[in-house]
C-alpha cells in the first residue's frame, strides 16, 4: 500500500481500544525488521525517525525506502518525524512525502506552542499530513528536545491547546520518559489525569518513553556481553491500562537498540566473522521479536 497519514491509523485505533505501535529506526535493517514483524501480524505501524536519525540517513534517502517496502505490504503504513523541533524541519518532511509529522515546542511557552504547532498543522493539513503535538514535559534527553524535571500535561491546557491548534494527536507526559531509566523504583503512570485529558480533548493520544526494557531483553544483553545495570521500563500492565483509557499511539525506540545491538553482537563473538549482512541479519531478527511481543500487548484489549 501507498503510505497512509497518522490519522487514518490512530482514529481507527480509537474506535478499537488498541494503540498502534511508533518504532524509531535509523537504518534499513531496523525499518525491515520492523515492517516484518508488523506484516506478520497483520498490524498497521507507525516507522519515524527523529532529527538526528534524518542527519544520519538523509531525508531523500528514508521516504523511497519507506514508500518502497510498504509497496509491497497488505497493512497500512505511516511514516512520522518523531521530535521536530520547529515549522521549518516539519515542512521539509512534508514537502518530502512524510505522512505524519511531529512539531514538539512543549519546551516552549504555552503560547509558543500553540503558535508553531498551529502554523504546522496548516502546512502540513494542507498536503493529507496529519500533525502530532506535545504539551507538558517528559524527564530525560531525546535529541536536543531536553526537560529537566517532569511537567504532566494539565487537562484543561490540553484542552485549550488542541482547540486552537487543531492537531490531530496529542502526546502527554503521564509519567514516562525517554531512555532506558524511567523510573526509580515501580513502574508507574498517572492515569487518572489520562482519563480527565481523554475525556476534556477527544482526541488520540500517544504516549513516548513507552519501550518496556523487560527482563527478557536485559538479560538477553547481557548475555551478549553488553551492561545495562538497573535499567527499567514502562510495565506491560500499566502501558494496557493506558491504552484503556485513551493512548493510541505507543513510541518504543530503547528496546529496538537494545535487541538490535544484542543481536549483532551475539554474531560477532565469532571473531572470524566479518560479513555485515550475516551479523546485521541477527539484528533484524531481534528486533523483529521485540516488536511482534510489544504488538501484542498493544492489542490486548481490542475489540475491532
Ligand atoms: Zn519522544
């Protein structure tokens, strides 16, 4: 199929209680490997790069590789720039055939933000490309979007902010955050201010920071050779609650790295082997496991 925009896939996902998997990639293995395990489970998916993913690849490079292999695949398939930091890489990414676009100024005053986000929902609606926004703050560092303590988005401002913006999902901070710390001890989510946000915007909502950095993958990596320490994430319990009451769109990038990273490196303990498509084949692999137990879990409690 050709691309389709963030819209199609997240309102269907609404109506159905489930949330559609964003999986970051920064290479044609990952993107691969994340369009297998989709296919295979017959499940529409969200691929994005971040800001330095496209200085990595290149912007001309990623949209052909994505619009080819989604080509010849029977689900519906979005490409979305994850963290745009402001109107001028959105509208690249529009102009070069994205069909979901991010503008995150949460940074930013609430002013700020509505003024840039509203200015990229005009470009971007005007190609069929839908627009993802946030407002409150994650704690961690994705790329140069830094916040240094955790601000939860605020109902009543995320009600005001999708009214005079017009985005068409709203990413909030509930309690996640980027990285592979999330959290001191438990894993835990504020959903009683998800249902009140649910309730006053209508809207789809997606949560970021959601990879779950399960047992099963850390000891994997460390099987491997790799460290990790006390690395933890975003419990498979609290992440359905969540799509109960109103999240349509998961963001998983740390459990991609690390499965991929252990792949490879669990080849190349064979210090005799130097060929990167038998090394990078494990990768793809790994990944391809993660994403097919995460899509799982995203469709838990579907009903359509
Ligand atoms: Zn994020």
């Amino acid at each position: 199929m050709e691309l389709k925009n963030g819209s199609y896939l997240l309102n269907k996902a609404k109506k159905g209680k489930y949330a559609v998997g964003a999986f970051n990639f920064s290479n044609l293995e990952q993107l691969k490997a994340i369009l297998n395990a989709a296919s295979k489970k017959n499940s529409d998916v969200i691929v994005q790069v971040s800001s330095s993913a496209i200085k990595y690849m290149g912007l001309n490079v990623i949209v052909p590789m994505a619009t080819a292999l989604a080509k010849d695949l029977d689900i519906a398939v979005c490409l979305n720039l994850d963290h745009g930091k402001d109107f001028e890489i959105v509208k690249q990414c529009v102009d070069a055939g994205f069909t979901n676009v991010m503008i995150d100024a949460s940074s930013l005053s609430f002013e700020e933000n509505v003024k840039i986000t509203k200015q990229c929902v005009e470009y971007a609606h005007k190609f069929g490309v839908s627009v993802e926004a946030e407002i409150g703050s994650l704690k961690g560092v994705e790329d140069e979007v830094v916040a240094k303590e955790s601000l939860f988005t605020k109902p009543q401002d995320a009600k005001k902010f999708v009214e005079l913006t017009g985005v068409d999902s709203l990413a909030i901070s509930i309690g996640t955050s980027h990285g592979a710390y999330k959290f001191e001890g438990k894993s835990h989510l504020d959903i009683e201010r998800l249902k009140e946000i649910e309730k006053a915007t209508n809207i789809p909502l997606v949560l970021h920071g959601a990879s779950g950095v399960g047992e099963e993958l850390k000891q994997k990596f460390v099987a491997s050779g790799g460290k990790i320490g006390n690395a933890n994430g975003v419990s498979d319990e609290n992440l359905i609650e969540a799509i109960k009451f109103g999240i349509c769109k998961v963001n998983v990038d740390t459990d991609l790295r690390i499965a991929f990273t252990t792949g490879i490196r669990n080849k190349l303990k064979d210090e005799t082997n130097f060929n990167p498509r038998d090394y990078l084949l494990e990768g793809i692999k790994e990944i391809e496991y993660e994403v097919s137990k995460r899509i799982d879990i995203l469709n838990k409690n579907r009903i359509n």
